[in-house]
C-alpha cells in the first residue's frame, strides 16, 4: 500500500493511500469525482510516494502526514531532513494537541526523517518524486 503527496493548481498538497499510484494519480487529473478535494485543483504533480507492507501502517503513516504543516510535508518531499527535524520540534514546550490524538512525537518524526533517507530511492533531480519503502 502506497501513501502519497500530489501538488495542487493552488499550490496546497493533497496525501492519499492507494495500492496503485498510477491508477490513482490518473483517477484524480481526470476528475472522475467532483466531490474529490483535487477536482478544482487541477493540474495536479505527484511529488511523493512511500510503499508499506502491511497496509495499515499505510493508513497511520497517511494520518501522520495530514496532521503535518506545509511546510513540514515540504520538506518530507524534497528529503530535508534538517528542516524536517526542526520543524518536529515542539515551540511551546508543550506536547502538541496533534501529537497527543495521535500518540507521536518529534522524536517519532525524527525517525521517520531519517527512514526515509535510508529507505528513499531519489536521483539528484530536487523535484523528483520520492520512493521510500517501510516493511513491517
């Protein structure tokens, strides 16, 4: 099962699961749903990718991603792992809400930061989408 980030028209990120990214990605620029959050956000650029064996890691890791700020879902994509990290980082020095409903941490996103990066296959192409692969 595959969890994925499309970049929209507007410029704002859309995160799915799917277990085939090519069947998706053409079901969403198509439009076949218009209820579909990216039917008004066409042209739309598969910017990341990450496979997970078993699926419902997928649905969790997909939940994680939707909970992130732009910027951090950036920086997921183009494999910064620096700012990633630092973006992790709590500001209040509090636990955030967010965290607590999904029983994460920064620590949690560090990690996964530095799985992708061991698990990512990327050429040097910034812009080229990610692959990374989790198994359980």
């Amino acid at each position: 099962m595959y969890v994925y980030i499309l970049l929209c028209a507007d410029g704002t990120f859309y995160t799915g699961v799917t277990n085939n990214v090519e069947r998706r990605f053409f079901e969403h620029e198509e439009g076949i749903d218009e209820r579909c959050y990216t039917y008004s956000r066409r042209p739309l650029k598969l910017l990341y990718t990450e496979l997970f064996d078993p699926p419902l890691d997928a649905i969790g890791r997909e939940k994680q991603i939707k909970g992130w700020s732009h910027g951090k879902k950036e920086a997921l994509i183009y494999g910064e792992r620096g700012k990633l990290v630092e973006l992790s980082k709590c500001k209040t020095g509090h636990p955030s809400t967010s965290r607590e409903e999904r029983g994460t941490s920064a620590q949690d996103d560090e990690t996964s930061a530095q799985d992708d990066k061991k698990n990512s296959a990327r050429d040097d192409n910034v812009n080229a989408p990610r692959l990374a692969r989790r198994d359980g």
